[in-house]
C-alpha cells in the first residue's frame, strides 16, 4: 500500500481529495482481483476493474451470485433449481431448492483453525484471552446438543439478553447449526424495549446474564431478566450466566439451567454432529430496526440470504482471510455484532470486547488493537472525535504494524474522519467507509482494496447492490443528492417481517414510494445519498424520521412511549438532525399539562425514564417545552417536517399548513430554528 500524502500534510482536506493508493501487489492478492481474475479465466466474463465488475454484477444479477455459490462452495443437501425466481421486490426467492446451513459455514475453517485462536476476548470484569478454533466448535456442539435435548426444534425462537463475550457468540452459532431462530438484545436495553421485541416472536429459550461491567461500574441484571421472563409466557428455559457474580440465580426463572450446567456434557465429534441443513427460505435470526410507529420492526433474515451475502462482503469488500484479525466495537444489541461474527466465513479471527470504549482511557481500543494484532479496525466518526479531542496519536503510542485497514462505520464519515487516520494512526492504511443497515446486516455501499481513497468518500457501490441517487420524481442523479434506492433485488433482503399479514408492514417501510416503468416497487432505504461520477458516494443521513444517533438506529415510538409515561408530560415529538463534523444534535420537544414547569425536576425524570426504559443512546440532547406538537391531517406527529425545519430548509419546503391538523404549531418550530443558538445546522 502506499499513501498519495505524508502524514504531516494530511492536516486540511478537501471532500474528494485522494489520500491513498494501494500499491499494486497488495491490489493483485486482493480477495475481489484474485474472484475477478477466476471470473475471467474459469467463466469468461471479460472485466476488467471493479467499475466493470461492478456493473456486470447488477446487470447480470443471477449469473453473479450463483458464481458467488461456486466460488466459495456453498454445502447444500440439494442442488438449488435457479438462482432467482424473478427480478421483483419483495417476495423473490434465492436459490429456491437448496438446503444449507449458516453456522456450518460459520465452522468450516474450525479443521485448518485447529489450536489457533479465533476469539480474542476481553471485559471490564475479566482478562485478556483466547478461544480457539477447536475450542469454538467443541462448546457450539455441546450447546447446540443441548437445545436439542431441550427441545428446541428447527424455526424456534432463542434469545439472549447477554454482554459481547464468547458465551453470547456460541450461543448464537449453537441456535442456527440447529435451525433455530436467534434474536439478541444488549444488555443496557431496558426492560420495556427487550419486551417490546421479544414478545412479538415468542422465544423458548432465554440466555441472559446476570448483568455488565462499563465504566467501572456493575450494573445487575437479575430482577430485569425476572420481568423479561415473566412477560414472556412462551418461554421454557432460562440458560443463566453468572457474568458478574457467582452468586445463585433469581429462583423464579422458568426452566432454569446455569451455562456451567448445560456445558457438563460429553463432548461431540466434529464427525458425529450434524447440522440441521434448511430451506432456502428458512429464518435464520431476527434483528430489529424501530419505524416511527409502533413496534420495533421484526426483520427475518435467511440462511441464504445471509450467507451469500457474508461470503461476498467479508471476502471482497473488508478484504479478510484465515491471516487476518477483525475487531470492530459493537454491542449485542446492533447488527453489527452479527457482522463481527460473520467474519468467521473468511477463517479470520475476531476481537471481541465488552466494555465501556474509553475506559479506563480514552484510547483503550487501540491497546487493546496492539495486544491482539488487529489487521482490520472498525471505528465511528465519533470515536474519531473523541481522539482527536484529546490530542492522542495512537500511531506513536502503539504498535499498530499489523494494522492493514480501517472500517469506518455507524455514520456519515467526513474528510476529516479520514485525515485524522493518516495523520495519527499510520501513513500507509486502507481507510475505507461503508454503509448499510440492519434491514440487510450487510453493506450498500463500501470499500475495494483495489480503489483510491477519497476524503470523506465511500470508495464504491457493493457488488451486487444496484444502487443509485434518485430524484423525488425518480429520476437517476449523478453529483447530486438523493434517495438511495435498490432497482434490482439482493439475496440478504429480509425474506418477510415477523408476524406481518401479507407483509403490509415490510411493503410500507421500503416499496410504497419508488416503482419502475412497469410499476414494480423499487427499494427506498431512507438515507441520502449522492454517487459521483467516477461512483464513489457518500452518505448523507436519514431521509425519513427514524433517528440515527451515532450509527444507531432508534424508533421514535419507543422514545414517545416512554417520555408520556412521566408524569406531566402530555405530548411529544423528536428529531435527529445531522451537524458538521459527524455530530449529532438528538433535541425532544414536550408539551406539558396544566400547571407543569419543564424544571430540573421533571428533566431528569424523563432522562431517568429513558435511560432505564430504553437506554441511554435514546437521552436527547437537549429538552424543549412547546406550546404544541405539530400533527398530520391524518393525526401522525409531523416529524420529518420538523427536521427539515431545523436542518435550513424554509416552511413551505418542509411542510405544508393545509396539510395540518393543528397549522399553527409549526410557528414555534420556525422561530426555534431562526432563533436558537444551541447549535450550528449543516443544510439538509
């Protein structure tokens, strides 16, 4: 790799400026050129760069990804009958026919791995350690011969309330090799939020710890996991961690069985176990992305789909392989602990830690990057910040050597994001930048080793992914902002939501705004975007009002749901809007009833009853008292209007008065974004 600029100029850039260029013998043994030049020598496609690849991929969508299947060798029972049914969204099937597993894959390099470590792992409450790969598969069998003897069967629901530790992992891995469908939820959720996902699928088996260490501090778990459990009577079995004490489990759980329990049994052969192969369009887990109205959104995801897609993105676009080590930062509770274990497709290594990300100092994660020789680091623009706030350069402070790439994820990224990297991390690193969401656990937009690096630019368009900027009269932009939309289908589309008749949820959320000549839906993801001409992009934010604060994704509802249980509090509304720099300005906007003063009082008890019901990423920043919450016509809260308002845009392009059940609220709203100096606004 070689850097386009010493790290003593990368101080000031330009949006667009090349930072990087890969040298040309890191480019050839790249995962991407090493596919592209089997493309060309084993199936004749003739392309020649990843521009090409590119557009071969999503011009011929069903020849791709079934190269994709023998690329990798994908396990099946069962030849699939054709790659794709039909070019329509939602409802397509992907290789209709096969049966495969996705923990199979998860495993399959557990022969090769032998005694070599696949889990780096750390906590605040316990030292620096290593699982490997023998290890791994040994307690995901026990596990997953366990659930079985308990009776959990292919398409039954297993969730967990657990910290990042490899207890949580095998679980996970030990639900899909049987079939099972696994759901996860951090630890810091509150109690409402947990139930407010899980009671919709109606788990049998609940791992749960006893609480998590961050910052220093404990917080126990016990009598959260009791009310979890009690409102969950589908519920069979509790498997109890004793994470932070060894003390006994609450006593009311229902089939309760500690974790050193349920591994006290003989160990399974690599050779005597089976996983339980299934249906193409057989659930794999369920992740949950909140709307602005009710509940959390249930997304399902496939085995197929999740698989097809992981091979493809671990491999190409983050460039992992058996010598590689991962370690992004991620909770339980986000998509991207997910991704984290899906680089196990690759035989790569991960890092896995649980813990506050500045504690007991502000740069714990690149130590912790050093000690387990990292390859690949993911960070957030506001980790970024918070570095360089502090002045640190953890490119002198530690030895970084085998760190090869960096994975800037959670948020839009800015030039500065990137200049900060080759400033004070090294010289000679592949920054890249990408972008997705839980509604597919993977990517639209990403990286390639093969391409430069452009300040504040996602290198490229994913393979695969048809994206593109479209107008709000769907017309294609090139240099310009606008929606980003899907024209073609993916495998990793959620092949349904959870309990959704006639999938009217999963239709509304994506489909009802977009169509092609022939009326049929086009993919509307929710974020701005703009892709330029050589087909770098960049990100621009949330289109619609679901919020996204620090790369998480949060539903207005469970705030609203919260904040009107406090009392005094009659109504409210929330935004996030994004600031220059990669911040974030989350404001909440309450009316109060007769006689109530927003005082110091009645603020803490509505960041209380947010921490605690939700947790603490849904505190807003700041707590406004208005006359009145502005509402639809058709009584929804007008929030997408009122961010338009607070991002620059005047009146009559953010919201229409005739539109308007109550037309004179929106005044106050006006006058706060001409008025209030709490903040600087970046135009939407």
């Amino acid at each position: 790799m070689t850097s386009m600029r010493s790290a003593e100029t990368v101080e000031s850039v330009r949006e667009g400026e090349r930072l990087w260029t890969p040298r040309p013998e890191f480019a050839a043994k790249s995962q991407v050129e090493r596919y592209r030049r089997w493309l060309v020598d084993s199936r004749g496609v003739g392309v020649s760069d990843y521009s090409e690849l590119w557009q071969w991929s999503v011009a011929e969508p069903e020849a791709f990804w079934a190269t994709i299947w023998d690329y990798f060798d994908v396990l099946s029972d069962a030849p699939y009958s054709r790659v794709l049914d039909r070019r329509e969204m939602p409802g397509c099937e992907w290789f209709a026919g096969s049966r495969v597993n996705y923990a199979e894959h998860l495993l399959r390099h557990e022969p090769e791995g032998g005694n070599a470590a696949v889990f780096h792992h750390l906590s605040e409450n316990r030292e620096l350690a290593a699982m490997s790969w023998n290890e791994l598969g040994r307690q995901v069998r026990i596990v997953a011969t366990q659930l079985r003897a308990l009776g959990v069967k292919p398409g039954d629901r297993v969730v967990s309330y657990m910290p990042n530790v490899p207890e949580t992992a095998i679980a996970m891995i030990a639900t899909t090799a049987i079939g099972a469908v696994w759901s996860s939820a951090a630890p810091e959720f509150g109690v409402k939020t947990v139930i407010d996902r899980y009671a919709q699928i109606e788990p049998k088996v609940l791992f749960a710890a006893d609480g998590y260490r961050f910052g220093g501090k404990d917080f126990a778990r016990g009598a959260e996991v009791e009310q979890i459990a009690a409102a969950l009577p589908s519920l069979q079995h509790v498997i109890w961690l004793p994470y932070l004490h060894a003390g006994p489990p609450p006593p009311s759980l229902p089939g309760l069985m500690t974790w050193a329990q349920l591994l006290d049994h003989a160990d399974v052969s690599r050779d005597a176990f089976e996983f339980t192969r299934v249906a193409h369009d057989h659930p794999l887990w369920i992740v949950f992305s909140s709307g602005t109205t009710g509940l959390p959104k249930a997304i399902v995801h496939s085995h197929i789909g999740a698989l097809i897609e992981h091979l493809k993105l671990m491999h190409f676009h983050l460039n992992l392989s058996p010598d590689s080590v991962m370690f992004f930062y991620s909770t339980t509770g986000w998509m991207m602990w997910n991704l984290l274990l899906a680089a196990l497709v690759t035989g790569s290594a991960i890092v896995l830690y649980d813990g506050n990300p500045v504690h007991p100092q502000p740069d714990f994660l690149w130590q912790l990057a050093a000690r387990t020789r990292a390859t690949n680091f993911g960070a957030s623009p506001t980790f970024v910040q918070m570095m360089e706030k502090a002045g640190l350069k953890p490119g002198e402070q530690y030895d970084l050597a085998a760190l090869e790439s960096i994975l800037v994820a959670g948020a839009p990224s800015t030039p500065e994001t990137f200049a900060w990297f080759y400033r004070c991390v090294k010289p000679d690193l592949w920054v890249t930048s990408q972008s997705g969401g839980t509604e597919l656990c993977s990517g639209f937009v990403g990286a390639s080793p093969t391409l430069p690096v452009h300040a504040g630019e996602i290198q490229a368009r994913m393979l695969g992914m048809d994206v593109h900027a479209w107008s709000d009269d769907g017309e294609e932009l090139v240099d310009a902002v606008g929606e980003l939309v899907v024209t073609t289908p993916f495998p990793s589309m959620p092949i349904r939501f959870w309990n959704d008749a006639g999938d009217k949820r999963y239709r509304e959320s994506y489909f009802d705004v977009f169509q092609h000549a022939d009326g049929t839906p086009v993919w509307r993801h929710g974020d701005f975007i703009k892709i330029n001409a050589r087909g770098g992009c960049y990100i621009y934010g949330r289109s619609d009002s679901t919020l996204n604060r620090y790369g998480v994704r949060i539903g207005t509802a469970e705030i609203y749901r919260a904040v009107e249980q406090v009392e005094g509090v009659a109504d409210s509304l929330i935004v996030c809007c994004e600031l220059p720099g990669g911040n974030y300005f989350m404001p909440l906007f309450v009316t109060l009833k007769p006689g109530i003063a927003l005082d110091d009082d009645l603020l803490a008890r509505i960041r209380r009853k947010l921490r605690d019901d939700c947790s603490p990423r849904h505190v807003p920043d700041q707590i406004y008292a208005v006359p009145a919450i502005p509402y639809t016509l058709t009584g929804k809260k007008m929030e997408i209007p009122v961010r338009k308002l607070l991002m620059g845009l005047p009146l009559e392009k953010a919201a229409s008065r005739d539109a308007m059940m109550n037309p004179d609220s929106i005044d106050w709203f006006v006058r706060f974004a001409q008025e209030s100096t709490d903040y600087q606004w970046r135009a939407a």
